[in-house]
C-alpha cells in the first residue's frame, strides 16, 4: 500500500468572532493515500470547505487550526506561514479546483497571463514555455488552444471549469483539491468534467481530495472517503467498505438520501433536522439529535474511532458502531439484496 | 471595426454634450437677473456712448441672432473679448488656467496616489489603529474649510517656523525676471518649489478623503471576492496580491477622479485667493462680481469640457482596467 | 438769463429756509396735479388707521437700504453703516432690509430710478479728475435725475442747484467760479442729497527695515496716490533693493494705453510712469512736474505751460509739440466715443508756441482743465504712440507705455504685476529704487505676505488689517494713515418716500453714530463727517461756510424724532412710523424724470 500524501490526525479548527468562536472542524481525522481519488461528503457547512482550505493555508484570516496535525507527505504543515505555504505547498504540491469557478478567475486578466504568473512564481518556465503548456492542457481538458489569450467572460461557465483544471494540473502537483467542482454546472457539464477528472486518473500521477455534497459522485469516482457531518469525520474507509458496509448513521442514511442509478426505484430517505451550531466544546456526538439510534451515551463525549471489523482502515465515530448492522438492518436491506454495479462493475 | 464605432460613438455623444453645455452656459448667462450690459454702463456715461458701447459687443442684435453667432464663433475658436479688460478672452484666461492646472492637476493627481494607497492599507488592514485613526484624520482635514486650511498652513509653516513663502507662485522680481523664458523655466527654480508645498499641501490634505475613503471601501469589498482567494491558493505573495487588489478596486476612484479634478477648479477658488496663486480662481470671482460675461461664460466651458473629456478619457481607461467593459465586447482577438 | 435765474432761485431757497422742513412735502404736493389721484388712491388703502389715529398719515413702509457688495474694503463700511442705522429702528418707528448689489447693478438701479430700495450706501469714487468738483455737482444734476438711464446717485432734483452747476462750467475766473461752486454747494448743503458719515481713511504699511519711512501729506498713501513715495524718493534701506509693493485686483486691467485705460488704476500711471503738466500732491494741492508753472488768460479761454526740460522714457525732450498732440488726441477720442474718461473739451486747441511753451485755447472758459483733467493725464511723445498705431486703432494697439514719469515701466503683465525702474528725465521726482507691484485679491493675504515679509509696502489695506500690522511688527512697520478726498455717506433717493422728505434725511443724519463708525471701521484714525458734502476735508474745494452742519458725531435720537414729528409725522400706538396726514409720496411719478419747472 502507499504510503499516505496527506493525513489529518485529530484536527481541530476555529474561526474566531467577536462572540463565541465557531468550531468549524473537531476531532477530525483521515488519511489520503498517493495515487489514491479520496471524496470527502457531508452537507454544506459540515466542516468539509474548511478542512480544503486548511490544507492549502486558504483559511479566513480569523480560522486557525487550534490543535492535532496535518502532516503532507510527512510534514507538518499545520502551523506554516504565508510563505511556508507558498514555498512548500501551494499549486507546485497541492493544487485547487476552487468551489465557484465562475468567480474564481481573475476578471482582468487574460488567461495566459494567469499562466505566467504561476509559472513565475513557482517555476523557471519561460513565457513560451508556460504558454506552450498551457496549450497542451487545454488541448487535455478539451478547450481550443487558441482561446488561452481570452479573458474568462469570453468563456462560458463550463468552459471556465475546464480551465480551472488545466490549471490546477499546471504545475503537476500531487495532490488537487476539487472543492465542489461541478456544483455551478448543469448536469450534461458536470458529467463531462467529471470525465476529465475521472480521465487524470490514468495519465497523470495525482491524489485527488474531491470534496462535494452528492455522495453518489464519490461512489462514482473515488477509492476512498470520508464522511462529514457537523464538523465532526462521521466515517472512513475505502469507498468499496463505506458503500457496502456503512457503520455510521448518518453516512447509512446519507446514501439512502441520494439517487442512485444502479437502484432506481429505491424511495429517497430524508434526514430530518439540521446540524448543530458548533459554539461551544464538541464532546459529543453532533448526529445525536437527529440520529434515530441515538442513546444517552451519544451526549457524553465524542464519539470515538471504532474500527469496522473485517475492512482494513475502514473507521465509524459513533458508539453503537458495532451495532448498527442490526439496528439499521432496514436500511442496508438493499445492499445485500443486490449487488451493487460498482462492485460488480470491478 | 466594433472598437472604431465605439470610439466614434463616444466621440459624438462628448461632442454633442459639449455643445449643449455651450448652449445651457449662453443661455443662463442671459436669463439671469441684471442687466447683461449694466457692466458697460459706467457713471457718467451719456447714452449714445452707451448705445455705441452695446453696438460695438453685439449686444444690440436679438437673442438668437447672438446664440447663431456665439456658437460660430466657437467654432472657429473665437471666444469673444473680456467686456472688462477688453483683451480676448483666450488671452486673459490661458496663462491663468495654465497655472491652476499647474497647482492642480499633480496636486490631485498625488492626493489620488497616495489616499489611494493609504486607502488600500487601510482596507487591508480592516478594523485595526492605522484605519480607525486614518479615517478620523482625513474626514478632518475635509470638515476644515480648504481656505481655512490653507490659513493654518500659513499660521504654522510660514509666520511661525518661516520655512515657506505665503503667497503667490514666485517671488515678484523673479517672475518677471524669468518671464521671457520658456514656462517650464520655473520648474527648475527651488524658490517655485517653496511657493508650491503650501498650496499644494493644502489642496492635498483637504481632498484626501474622497480616494482614501473609497479606496478603503473599495478593497473591503474586492479582498472578499473569490478570485482573489484563488489568487492566494496559488501561492501568489501578498504583494502582488495587493497589486491585484488596488487594481480592482481603483475603478470608483479613477472614476471620480476627472470629477475631483473638475470639482477642484472651484474649489481652489479660495485657496488661490489665500495663497494669492495666479489662477483662474481669483479671475473667476471678480469676473462674476463684475459681470464679466465673456470670462465667466469661457471658464464655465472649458471646466465643464474638461469634465465632459475626464469621463471620455476615464471610459477609456476602463477598457484597460477591466476587460469587461472592453470597447469590442465580443470574443474576437 | 443766468441772473434772472438766480434771482428767481434766491426766492425759492428763502422760502425754503423760512417754512423749514415741512415745506419739501408741500413743494412736493403741490408740483403735479395729474397724480394726484394715484397717491389719493395708495393713501386710501390705510384710511381706516388714520382716520382713527386722526393725526396719522400712511405707515412707513419697511425701508430697504442697497449698498454696493464688491467695493472690498469700503462694502464693509457700507454694511456696518446700515447696521449702525439698524440698531436704533425700533427707536424710530422703522423697519430695514438690505439689499446688496453689484456696483454697476446698483449704479444702473438708481440710473433708471427703479424705487426697489429707498436708501443707497454706497459711495463716491475717488476718481483723481473729482478733485475738481464739477464732476460730481454735474452729477447731482437735475438733468441726471429720474428714469433716463443716467446715474444721478440719490435722484436729487433741484433745478436752482442743477443751474448753478452749469454756470461754474464755464466761468474762466477762479475766484467767481469759487463763489459760484459755493453757492451751488451751499443750495446742497442745505438740502442734504447725501448723507455723510466720515471720512474714508486709507491705510497704508510699510516695512521700515526694507524701505525708508515716508512723509505723507493728508492723502496718506495708497494704490491710486502714491504721491507720498516719489516726494520722499521711494528710497530703501540698502539702497540697492527693490521696493514690493501691492495692487487690488481691478488694477492692471487695461489692455490698451494704462495712462487712459481706467480711472481707478489712474493714479498709479500719473504720478509713477506718465507725468502729466502737473498734478495733485499727497497734500492734494497742485504741484508743477512737466510744467514749470502756467498762466491763465483773465477770461479762462487760455491757459499757456512752460516746460520744463524733461525727457521721455526712449531718451526723447518733452516738447510742446508731444503736449499738443496728447491732449488734442484725448479729446477727440472722448467725443468720438473711444475713451470714456478722457472728458477733455471738445473744441479743444493746443498751440506749440515754441519749443518749451503750449498754449491750451478753447473759445468758451474750460475751468476744470487745470484742475480735473490736465493733473490726470500724462503726456504722451508722439512719435512712438503714431508709430504704435494709435491714431488708426485707438482702442486697439500695442501701447508703447513711454512717458516722462519717474518710473520707466520695464515689464506689463496684465493682471498680474507692473515693473518700474527710476527714470531720471523727470524733472520733478528723483526716485532711487526699482518698485515692482504684484496684483492680490485679498487684504488678508496682502497682510500676511506683508509680515512674512514678500512685501516691502502694503498699500490699500483694511484699518482693520493696519491695527493687526501694527500690533504684529511693532517698530518695523510703519503705518500710513490717509483719507481719501471723498468721504462716505448716504444717498436717500429722493424720487419717493420717505427719501424726498428733508426732515427723512435729516433724521437719518441724527440717527447714524459717525463715532461709533470711526471706532468700529476705522479704529478712530478716520474724522466724523457733520457737515454735508461730497468733498472731504482734504479735499481742494473743501469750504465750510458754505455748508450746513446736518448732524452731530455722536448718535442723536431724540433730535432725530423731533426732526420728523415737527414736520408733522407722527408714531402709533405701537411705535410705528406714520407720515404726516395726506402727504404726496411721489416727487415725481415713477419711470419719469423731474420737471425742472416744478423743482
């Protein structure tokens, strides 16, 4: 097995306000192997935008990661300055496909000239060198390679996106950070960047951290992944074990929330109530008041990490991990009635 | 062809703008209470001296008759004789319109420079010393009355320490001294440069509020926009990144500042008379106490043509700053 | 027909002395029976008050005091004046606004008698040709009064004064003349068209280690009289410097020919840069320059210079034959339209007898050309104005700017500053150093560039900005208090109500506190004016016993309010003023001018 590119071990994040702080992120802990597409799901405002941008130092400037580490490729890159991070991580290491792609490009400046300046920054690449290589690209995510003296309104939204990718691979870094890549896009669009994504797996050596609310694109395209919910990693493992085996409520009725076209007929399950505003300590389980199985235990501290037996790093945070193939037995009824196409599919 | 027809386009709204501000300033001169021609009429004088006097500035034809030959008149470049000095207009004003620009145009240009990155360092560093402070101090300098601003600049630097003159633009003796040779001439002389720093403190420190303030406003606003959190992740130094940032945000600033420049001309009014500077301002008020129509009417215009080209050339300048409001519009390159 | 004219106009001032006040609304009421019907009509409208009343005539309307508001220095003794009045209203009955104008708006106002304010502030300029009298007697004229567009400053219509003011025109022997000015300034006195207050100071600084104190006659020194510099022969303390003096706004303004251009800027060219034959001195009397001295024929037809041995700025003689041409040339100009202040008799002659004498001839006695307008105008050398173009374009040429003065003008930058050198052909001044006079538009400016230093001489100063000078520099400066020859005061119009009634007028005169103006204006360095007329102390002409004394310098009320109840107006139970029952309210009807038969 490879040995992790990235590793959240126990993280804690905060934003700091003028009242309570916001405890964005508690607790958190997964890893992301090299080589490995890794999706991290949960609802929006779980945590899973912060934990992005932790890694890459894009944190608002009054969010700081309070505790535990985050170690890319064995460094601790947690307490790194503006100038660590841009030396040691940013675009050359890891690079983002940043959640609102419209508004992500510079409005003032040509394409080719955001280009250059990240090769100037990062590389000794010669203008026409950066240039040239910024042609391949769009060649690669199917942009005419004469558009890349445009200025980003002359581009449509989709056309955007892809030049969003071409420069997240710009600087062949390890690892992309696709925060919500395809959320802005109609469905004929998310689909065919999802291909491009799907496709770097084959031609380029990159770890992918796809972050998104539609669990079913992490079913689609990911080896492994984790699970978010109110800012605490509801569970991990390989896509295969959380599909098939999931030990965490929230992520048993999150599956059963989305469509799924290996199981069309199959009625959407609503999960009621909402996350919990995170204010005060996190020492309990955030799920408890809106999980059916919740018990009194729930309340009394964080959750811990309980492996799942018989998978390989395949983690639940919740107390009655080890019982929920009986307490949720109507849920995963399903999944044992029919083979899933993925699996199959392998 | 699109940026042709644009640009032609814009050429003939200024144009035509600037012959309705010529129209409105004929008209308004003429419809305001007071006799037109009561400056004409001295004591003492008879009333065919009078009658000669109307004959002689065309005052005797009828109104429209005089409007068909103030617009030709303009547009042969001929802008009429001071009723007052009886000397062209263009004469009487050019020199003085040079010195006010003199004063002017890199008094505002600097305020606009400098509040303009003073503003950016008070965006960046929202809600700290340097902003609070620095906002409470511009609006200061703005709430005192620019002439009286001007009176304390004189109070301090020139009665108390004596470092700077209080008044006009070189000492006499040396403005005629160099008054054959080219204008530029003075530049080169340390003694203009003294006469400068006071005026040209005082329209500073008075108009600093307006780029200061927008400009804070401005890059507040710009630092939340997502492409510059994009700019960050890829690892660009906060440097460039403030580049980037008062580049965005300098477009209501350089927007207002053909409109600042303009504004300035009456507003210098009183610092020019403070400073005894040879502007147009004092000319501009004692044309008006006078009734000196011809002045008043010529300085009018060329203020408002000046605002009129500010907005044309800021147009253009826009294309530059932002591609968005390009003069083509289209995807062709 | 002139003595017969005087007889009948001895008559009318007798009878006007014996019924005293009251008799200006009776005169008034009986000179026009055509509108008589309108009056009844505009006095009907309060009938019901005063028939109750009994006594009362129609209320005093609120009074409107206009003053000119672009004079500087002296809008600021205008508006304190109308304050002064202002703060005893109550006491009289009365009510007042103030309306400002522009000079030429109020000028062209009164000039077409429009009856919108019922007292002027304003003032007479001193003009250096008004130092001979006959301009301002001919402006008080009856033949300017009315609505015909002529500016007569209080609408006085007194048709024995306005003969009189033609006589002195034309009587060649001084002496008569003097008797005849008198009498006709006698009759004005009397009537009171103006009401003066004091004197109008004119303040002046110089700084004593740049340049040398001066000696200044009456006149002091200021931007149209600087008579008092080239008499001490502006000399500075190093000898070598350069005196920096100011100029107000509206000086160097003419774009052609300075020495005719304009009459405020007059004085800075006849005693610096054009000297003419001879000219008033800082004591205002006449002194010789150009001239050696003059003598005038027993019957006032001709006047006969003697030159001296002068020479112009290019190094030319004065001779007769310049003095010839320049004033032939002026007067044709005036009466051809061209100049407006060149008021030189028409039929004007000048003989070169020689070289060095000029005979001036004109077939009717010219008084005022001694004194009005040769001491105004310089002469000017021929050849280099005709060579300039003058005679083709008057109006229009590049003026030369050559003339005998002491001062060579080196440099002209119009609107901005003068350059003078010492020009030694000047057989009158000898001056030492190099003036250069820049233009500024405020006083305050002017004082502070003054303490700062810039400025050597600062000339036509408020007496507000002289105390602060003087209270600043102390020793250093020294401060050159003048009066000007014209003193301020008020014109009452005295086309209507209540400015036509005398015992108006004089009441007014009781009511202004001419101290408390001296103090509050002029720092009490100014003189109370309680005589009326239109010349000041200093002034040439200046003869008290033909004047009536018509106030007091302090503030008199109660005289003011038996002024008017004598003549029979009377207040209301709330303290109103009412005019006197029945009065005419018009002394002429409005848009019309005054029948001199009935005046």
């Amino acid at each position: 097995m490879a040995e992790p590119i990235l590793e959240f071990d126990d993280v804690d994040i905060r934003y700091r306000t003028d009242g309570d702080d916001v405890r964005a992120v508690n607790g958190a802990s997964f890893a992301i192997d090299e080589g490995d597409y890794f999706g991290l799901v949960g609802e929006s405002g779980c945590g899973k935008s912060t934990i992005a941008d932790s890694i890459v130092g894009g944190l608002d400037d009054n969010g700081e990661v309070v505790s535990g580490e985050i170690r890319f490729k064995g460094e601790q890159i947690q307490d790194y300055s503006e100038s660590e991070f841009n030396e040691n991580v940013r675009w050359k290491e890891v690079s983002v496909i940043p959640q609102s792609s419209m508004n992500s490009l510079d409005p003032v400046m040509k394409l080719s000239e955001q280009a250059v300046e990240m090769a100037k920054y990062h590389t000794d690449l010669s203008r026409p060198a950066a240039l040239d290589r910024l042609r391949e690209l769009f060649d690669v995510v199917g942009l005419s390679e004469s558009r890349i003296s445009d200025y980003p309104h002359q581009f449509s939204g989709g056309m955007q996106q892809r030049a969003i990718i071409a420069f997240a691979l710009f600087l062949q870094p390890s690892l992309i950070i696709a925060d919500e890549p395809t959320t802005a896009l109609d469905v004929i669009m998310q689909d065919q960047i999802m291909d491009y994504i799907n496709g770097l797996k084959d031609d380029w050596d990159v770890s992918m951290l796809l972050i998104t609310h539609d669990i079913s694109l992490v079913f689609e395209n990911c080896d492994s992944m984790a699970v978010m919910h109110g800012g605490q990693i509801a569970e991990t493992g390989t896509v295969d074990d959380v599909f098939d085996r999931p030990r965490h409520p929230y992520a048993i009725l999150l599956q059963n929330a989305f469509p799924d076209v290996r199981f069309p007929d199959r009625e959407l399950a609503v999960i009621d109530g909402h996350p919990p505003q995170l204010r005060d300590e996190v020492d309990f389980c955030t799920f408890a008041d809106r999980c059916p199985w919740a018990e009194p235990a729930c309340r009394e501290g964080a959750p811990p990490a309980t492996p799942v037996a018989g998978d390989d790093d395949h983690l639940a945070w919740c107390v009655r991990a080890g019982e929920m193939s009986e307490l949720a037995a109507n849920h995963l009824e399903r999944s044992t009635e029919s083979t899933s196409i993925l699996e199959g599919g392998q | 062809m699109s940026r042709l027809r644009y640009f032609a386009r814009r050429t003939a709204v200024t144009a035509v703008l600037i012959f309705l501000v010529a129209s409105a300033l004929f008209l308004f001169f003429r419809l305001m209470p007071g006799d037109y021609t009561s400056l004409l009429i001295q004591q003492g004088m008879d009333p065919q001296q009078i009658e000669a006097l109307r004959r002689k500035w065309g005052l005797a034809a009828p109104l429209h008759v005089q409007y068909v030959r103030y617009i030709v008149n303009l547009l042969t470049a001929d802008v009429g004789q001071s009723f007052r000095y009886g000397e062209p207009v263009w004469d009487l004003v050019a020199p003085r319109i040079l010195n006010s620009f003199v004063l002017v145009a890199p008094a505002i240009t600097a305020t606009y420079i400098i509040g303009g990155l003073f503003g950016a360092i008070m965006g960046r560093r929202r809600g700290g010393y340097l902003e609070k402070s620095g906002i409470i101090t511009v609006s200061a300098f703005h709430s005192i009355p620019d002439f009286f601003l001007g009176i304390i600049l004189i109070a301090v630097f020139s009665s108390t320490l004596g470092i700077f003159p209080t008044s006009g633009m070189l000492s006499t003796p040396t403005s005629i001294m160099i008054q054959d040779q080219p204008y530029w001439r003075r530049f080169l002389l340390p003694e203009f440069w003294k006469h400068y720093a006071l005026p040209f403190a005082t329209v500073m420190l008075y108009f600093m509020q307006y780029p200061a303030l927008i400009m804070r406003n401005s890059v507040v606003e710009v630092s939340d926009q997502e492409f510059l959190h994009y700019h960050r992740l890829k690892g660009l130094p906060e440097s460039t990144l403030l580049r980037k940032i008062i580049r965005h945000a300098s477009l209501p600033v350089v927007t207002l500042y053909p409109i600042s420049l303009a504004a300035s001309i009456s507003g210098l009014v009183l610092i020019e008379i403070v400073f005894n500077w040879p502007g147009i301002g004092s000319l501009l008020v004692s044309s008006v106490l006078a009734r000196d129509f011809p002045v008043i009417q010529f300085v009018f215009l060329v203020a408002a043509v000046w605002v009129i080209l500010g907005n044309f050339l800021v147009d253009l300048l826009y294309g530059v700053l932002d591609p968005r409001v390009s003069v083509s519009g289209s995807d062709g390159e | 027909m002139p003595t017969d004219g005087k007889r009948e106009s001895v008559d009318r001032r007798r009878v006007l002395q014996a019924i005293g006040a009251a008799s200006a609304a009776g005169l008034a009421g009986c000179s026009g029976s055509g509108r008589q019907e309108t009056t009844t009509e505009g006095g009907g409208q309060e009938t019901g008050t005063a028939a109750d009343d009994g006594e009362l005539g129609e209320r005093v309307p609120t009074l409107t005091f206009q003053y000119w508001s672009d004079q500087g220095p002296p809008t600021v003794l205008f508006e304190e004046t109308i304050s002064n009045i202002q703060s005893v209203a109550s006491d009289l009955g009365i009510q007042i606004e103030t309306q400002p104008m522009t000079t030429a708006q109020g000028i062209t106002a009164v000039g077409d008698d429009v009856r919108d304010f019922h007292v002027a502030v304003n003032s007479h300029g001193p003009d250096p040709g008004r130092l001979d009298p006959n301009n301002l007697l001919q402006s008080y004229s009856i033949d300017r009064a009315g609505a015909n567009g002529e500016y007569n400053p209080s609408n006085y219509a007194n048709a024995e004064f306005s003969e009189l003011v033609d006589q002195q025109a034309t009587i060649g022997v001084p002496e008569e003349r003097r008797q005849v000015v008198g009498e006709a300034m006698s009759i004005y006195s009397e009537d009171m068209p103006f009401v003066p207050t004091i004197e109008r100071p004119t303040t002046a600084a110089l700084n004593t280690d740049m340049v040398q104190p001066i000696e200044a006659g009456g006149a002091g020194l200021s931007a149209v009289n600087w008579s008092a510099l080239v008499e001490s022969g502006a000399q500075t303390q190093s000898g070598t410097d350069t005196i920096l003096a100011n100029l107000p706004g509206e000086f160097l303004t003419s774009s052609f020919y300075p020495t005719v251009g304009d009459t405020d800027s007059l004085g800075l060219y006849t005693q610096l840069t054009h000297s003419p034959l001879m000219l008033y001195n800082s004591d205002y009397e006449r002194v010789p320059v150009l001239a050696e001295d003059w003598e005038v024929s027993d019957d006032g037809t001709e006047v006969t210079f003697n030159l001296r041995d002068a020479t112009f700025h290019n190094g030319d003689p004065v001779t007769a034959g310049d003095v010839k041409w320049t004033y032939e040339f002026l007067s044709e100009q005036y009466h051809a339209g061209n100049y407006q202040w060149t008021a030189l008799p028409e039929e004007l002659t000048v003989e070169a007898v020689d070289d060095s004498t000029a005979r001036f001839v004109t077939p009717d006695p010219a008084p005022t050309l001694v004194t009005a307008q040769l001491p105004t105008f310089g002469v000017l050398p021929r050849d280099p104005y005709v060579e300039a173009g003058i005679e083709e374009n008057p109006t229009d040429f590049e003026d030369p700017m050559i003339g005998a003065g002491p001062y060579r003008i080196s440099t002209y930058n119009n609107q901005e500053n003068i350059a003078l050198e010492p020009h030694d052909g000047n057989p009158q001044f000898q001056v030492e150093t190099p003036i250069v006079m820049q233009i500024y538009d405020s006083v305050s400016a002017v004082r502070r560039a003054f303490e700062n230093g810039e400025l050597s001489i600062a000339v036509t100063l408020t007496p507000d900005a002289g105390r602060q000078i003087a209270d600043s520099m102390g020793d250093t400066a020294q401060i050159v208090n003048g009066a000007a020859f014209l003193p301020f005061g008020m014109m009452p119009q005295m086309s209507f109500a209540p400015g036509m009634f005398r015992e108006f007028r004089q009441a007014l005169s009781y009511a202004v506190d001419r101290q408390g103006l001296n103090e509050t204006y002029a720092f009490g360095e100014s003189e109370e004016v309680t005589y009326c007329t239109f010349n000041s102390q200093q002034h040439p002409w200046y003869d008290e016993q033909y004047l009536t004394e018509v106030g007091e310098e302090t503030r008199n009320v109660e005289a003011a309010r038996q002024a008017l109840s004598d003549a029979g107006w009377g207040w209301d139970d709330q303290g109103r003023l009412h005019y006197p029952p029945g009065a005419e309210l018009e002394a002429w009807p409005e848009g019309e001018t005054p029948n001199p038969e009935n005046f």
